[in-house]
C-alpha cells in the first residue's frame, strides 16, 4: 500500500522536488534502493527534511502576524485558522 501512496504522490510533485524524487527513481534501475521508495513514513520524512520549512516557528509566527477575517467571513474561519498556525 505504501509504495501505492507514493506512486500517486510523485505524480504531482513538480519542479526541484519533483527532480529530487526523480534521481531516486531513477537510481532504482541501476539496484540502488532508497528506502523511502517503499515506505511512507521515510518518504514523507525525506519531503520534510529537503523540502519542508526551514523555520517552522517562525513561518507560524508570520502566519499569526498576518491573520485577519476576510470580508464576508465569520469568526469561525478566523480560529480554525488561528488554531492551525498555534499548533
């Protein structure tokens, strides 16, 4: 099921990180195996660690910064918001 996932994850990956996962692919033709090829959790640990934020804390720090309620939203939207940057 794992390799399933990624399959259909690669897919959709586009520029430098699609060419990324692609040299790993690719490396598989000549036995050289990745581990993340196989399972999900290395696979999205791998997207994290090249591709992820390189200052989580402080992009949710800016996020906070820049929070407001659009016209025609509802206080609802704002702290569903609110909520997914604090945590």
């Amino acid at each position: 099921m794992d390799i399933a996932k990624i399959n259909f994850t690669v897919i959709y990956l586009t520029g430098v990180v699609q060419d990324w996962f692609e040299i790993g692919l690719n490396q598989e033709d000549q036995s050289i195996l990745q581990d993340w090829l196989s399972n999900w959790n290395l696979f999205v640990d791998e997207l994290h660690q090249f591709f992820g934020l390189s200052d989580p804390v402080g992009e949710a720090a800016n996020m906070l910064d820049n929070l407001y309620i659009n016209p025609g939203d509802n206080i609802s939207t704002y702290n569903v918001n609110f909520i997914h940057y604090t945590s």
